[in-house]
C-alpha cells in the first residue's frame, strides 16, 4: 500500500469520507497537526490505528466532531455518542459549556464523561474521553459529510515529530496508510491544549497547546491548575517523557546561544551540528558558529522577533528540517517565557530532548 494523495476538493473529500465511512484510515489536515483520523466508535478503524502508528494502547485518543453552533455543542457530543452530560455536575457542565462555546472550533481538547458505547481503545479503558471540534475546514467537511466522530492523534509513527504538512506524513506513513488529504500546512502548528473539567468547574491542564492557560481563565473565571502539583493528581496517560523525537539527538543548551560564551559554545556545540533558535537572527547565530566552529552549521529560528504563534507553527517542520540536514546531534536553546504558546513549544522541546527508552 503507498498513500494516495487528495486534495481539498469536493470530489476528493468525497474519496476520503467514503474510506473512512467503509472503516478505513485518512490523514486529514487539522489546524493543530495532521491526523490520523479512523471512526471513533469502531473498534477495528481504532486498532488499524494503533498498528500504523505503533502506538501503545495505554494511550487513548481525542475524538473530533463536526461544528455546531454555540449551546449545542455538549449536546452533540451526547448525540455523537460519545459524552454522558448526566455525569457532569451543574459546575462541570457550566465550564464545559463555556469553554467549549468560547474556544470550538479550536485547538481545545476537553475531557469528559465517556457515553458507554465508546470503545475502550479509544479512551485506553478510562472512564472518560477526550474530545476537540476541530477548526480546518477540510476537517469540519470530512465530519460533517460522514455524520460520525473520528478519532485523529498525531499521523506520525509514535513517539516522533508531529507532521504539519501532507509530505511530513507521507515521510511517516507512506506504507501504512491508503489516504492522505493535503490541506496546506498547519496554521498553529502544535497539538491542542487538552483539559479535564472536574465536578467544581476547575480546569486541570493535562497538555500545554493551541489554547492558553490564560485564554482559559479569562473564560472560566478560575486559574487552571496543573495536575501534578495538586492532591487531585489526574492521570493522562499519553504524556510520556520522551515524545516529539527526531532521528538525531537534540539537546538542549544551558542558556540561550547568544547568552553564551564563546568558550561554551565550543564546548558543547560540534561542527556540523544543528542549532533550532527558539528567537532572533539565524543568520547571526549562523556566522558567530562559522567563526568560532571553523565550518558552517544548519541554524535555523523559530521565530525571528520571537512571536509565539509563527514560533509554534515553525516548531515540528524546523526540527524535521535540522534532522534531515546531516547533523550528528541538535541544539535547541531553553525557553525563558511562560506566557502565550511558549509553554507548549517549551513542553514539546523538552520531551522532544528527553532521554530515549
Ligand atoms: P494525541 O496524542 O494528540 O492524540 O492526544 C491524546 C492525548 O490526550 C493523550 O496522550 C492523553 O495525554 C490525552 N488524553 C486523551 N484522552 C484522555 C483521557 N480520557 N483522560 C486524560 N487524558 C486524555
Ligand atoms: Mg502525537
């Protein structure tokens, strides 16, 4: 099998809500990353998943849904058959409806109640189940056109970079899968952030993404809280420490390069070796390594003027690009901001350059 490639086309999209409704497997382009996207409630569409991303089943999947308007939207997560609303409490179902009305379509995934009939694959056995209305609208097409919920992780092979092009996924799945629908690049470019609303509306924040923690707040009026740090510990189990890894090594430097002595530099950076800026000029770094290194090194920013958004965007395409320009290892630089998007590129880097298993 070697994908087919589709385009956003009435007729392809066709192609591809067809494969999917007869239990098949499509790549389709989210505005996160692309997805691997196999029907929620069937259990076979979710084991195929498993198997082409040799995912461990321990880790459950988001299941998306098509658009609704504001106030239906936990209402058609029940219709979909994925949510039971008689388990959330008024104050859960209060901050659920608020989040969702606020931020879907978007990168948001909330963790809810799980209906009965959502297989346990999906969900990893919990007893409940995540879920995101995604923004793209070749995502928002597919769902609505197939009447049915899809589970959609990362289409990448586990524990690698997440694609954010249809040629990032065609370099991970090319053999496994039979569709890909190419919709453009990604426009945020890392996962969705993903929370748990508990019985008093508070929000546990399980992963850092497209959604802020801030944003968050300002819609429910009460801080997000990180579940590690609190008694009321949540398991999510897909938050391994090593994730998002490319090929070549990537470490992180102690300081960001231009911080850096030239002694440092020349310590821990080889010639040759892959440097992924988190901010400001490539070009500087590039020539400041040249002089110091006697040889020219890939470099490559994130975001020049260190804006979160372009930075997020550029994250997962930088890294495949620094792993495939020969460098032995990679550098990245440490993140120093906590506001908007850094915490989720910080939290993608840092698992990114984790020890391998
Ligand atoms: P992805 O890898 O982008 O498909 O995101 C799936 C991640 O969402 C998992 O690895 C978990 O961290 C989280 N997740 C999914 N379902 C649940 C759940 N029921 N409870 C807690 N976390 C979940
Ligand atoms: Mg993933």
């Amino acid at each position: 099998m070697t994908a087919t490639i589709l385009h956003a086309t009435e007729a392809d999209i066709a192609r591809a809500v067809a494969a999917l409704a007869r239990g098949e497997l499509v790549a389709i382009p989210t505005e996160t990353v692309y997805g691997l996207a196999g029907l929620a409630l069937d259990p076979q569409a979710l084991a195929q998943i498993f198997a082409a991303k040799e995912r461990p089943t321990f880790d459950p999947l988001i299941a998306h849904v098509a658009p609704s308007p504001r106030g239906a939207r936990l209402q058609a997560l029940a219709t979909a058959g994925l949510v039971d609303l008689a388990l959330l409490t008024p104050a859960a179902r209060q901050s659920a409806e608020r989040l969702a009305d606020a931020f879907w379509p978007g990168p948001l995934t909330l963790v809810l109640p799980r209906a009965a009939g959502v297989p346990d694959l999906c969900t990893a056995g919990l007893d409940s189940v995540a879920v995101r209305m995604p923004a793209h609208p070749v995502a928002q097409a597919i769902l609505t056109q197939l009447g049915q919920p899809l589970a959609a992780p990362s289409a990448n092979r586990f524990g690698r970079v997440s694609p954010t092009t249809a040629a990032h996924v065609l370099a991970e799945l090319a053999e496994r899968i039979g569709w890909i629908v190419d919709g453009g690049p990604c426009a945020i470019g890392v996962e969705s952030t993903v929370v748990a609303v508990q019985a008093d509306g508070e929000c546990a924040l399980l992963r850092p993404g497209g959604v802020t923690a801030e944003q968050i707040t300002a819609v429910t009026g009460q801080p997000v809280f990180k579940p590690q740090t609190s008694p009321l510990a949540l398991p999510s189990p897909g938050m391994l420490a090593s994730h998002y890894a490319p090929s070549q090594p990537l470490h992180v430097l102690p300081a960001p390069l231009a911080t850096l002595a030239d002694l440092e530099v020349r310590a821990l950076v080889q010639p040759g070796d892959g440097v992924l800026l988190l901010a400001g000029s490539a070009e500087d770094a590039a020539r400041r390594l040249e002089q110091l290194l006697g040889t020219r090194s890939p470099v490559l920013t994130l975001a020049p003027d260190g804006n979160d958004a372009i930075a997020a965007q550029q994250l997962f395409a930088s890294l495949r690009h620094l792993d495939a320009s020969g460098a032995a290892q990679l550098w990245t630089e440490p993140t120093t901001r906590i506001d908007g998007l850094w915490p989720a590129i910080a939290d993608r880097l840092t698992r990114a350059s984790a020890p391998r298993p």
